[in-house]
C-alpha cells in the first residue's frame, strides 16, 4: 500500500541522517516505528484492570453515588 504523509522539513532530515547512520532506509525506519506503535497498543489492550470491590450486606442493592465512591476507595 502506499501513501503520502507530511513530515516538516526539520523532523525529515533528522530522520533521513539516522537512516544514513543506520546504513537503512528512511521507508524502513518509518515502517519500524508503525510497527513498534501497533504492537504497543495491541499489548496495551489486553492489561486486565483490577477494580476495587465494594463489599455490601445485600450483594446488587448497593446504591453509589460520587461521594460515597471517594468515601471508599482512595484515590492519589
């Protein structure tokens, strides 16, 4: 697939001097960095969120509002 992306000039030579660097290519460096960005994400989306659990005397009749939640769950 190809497509055209703008990249300011200043951001382009710095780029273009580490491919030289690199002894690559300014493609491959660019294809690097997508793929490093979708893999994060991908390892990203599957973090489980450990939530706090609020015990009750009667299980699904617990009614919370806002302040009762900074009541009971500290936050930093």
């Amino acid at each position: 697939m190809r497509t055209t992306v703008d990249i300011p000039d200043q951001l382009y030579r710095k780029l273009k001097s580490k491919a030289a660097k690199e002894g690559t290519t300014v493609k491959e460096i660019i294809l690097r960095g997508v793929e490093i960005e979708l893999h994060s994400q991908t390892r990203q989306a599957k973090k489980k969120i450990k939530l706090p659990l609020l015990e009750s005397k009667e299980p699904g009749t617990l009614h919370l509002d806002n302040d009762r939640i900074f009541e009971v769950i500290s936050f930093p």
